[in-house]
C-alpha cells in the first residue's frame, strides 16, 4: 500500500475501498464496499485511530515503549508460500 503512490486522504480510500484492486492493481487485498455508508464509516472509524495515536504521542509524561508484535513485512510477503 505504501508503495501504491497515492496520497492516503479521505477521498483516495473512499476509493480504494469501493474497489481496491481497481484503485491499486495488483493488490493483494481485494476490498468492495459498495455502500457509500458502510465505507463512511469505516474512514470515520479509522480517522479515530489515528487521532488517538496523535493523542497519546503529544501526551505529557508518556516515555513508555509500546512492543509491537504481530508478523514482520517479510512474513506477510511470503506467507502464500507458508504452508
């Protein structure tokens, strides 16, 4: 997704999440949301993570490490290939 050379707003996921693989071809994450209120939705959901994450960065007094934890870039690439 990063590497799609699109601008991420409120308008390019609209699109992306009415056809994903029409909106970045070769994805390999087909999304269709026809319903323009579902994918409204969705985008308000997701506006809210990322105001929580500016939140708790600008919050005085937080010097705690988050451990991230979950699969590696190189883990989702070649997880077809995991069997």
């Amino acid at each position: 997704m990063v590497n799609s050379g699109l601008t991420w707003d409120e308008k390019t996921l609209d699109l992306f999440l009415t056809s994903s693989t029409k909106e970045v071809p070769g994805t390999a994450m087909p999304v269709a949301l026809p319903d323009a209120t579902v994918r409204a939705n969705v985008i308000a959901y997701l506006e809210t993570l990322g105001r929580a994450s500016a939140a708790e960065a600008s919050a005085p007094g937080t010097n705690e490490t988050v451990a991230i934890q979950g699969p590696t870039q190189d883990e989702l690439l070649h997880a077809a290939q995991d069997k």
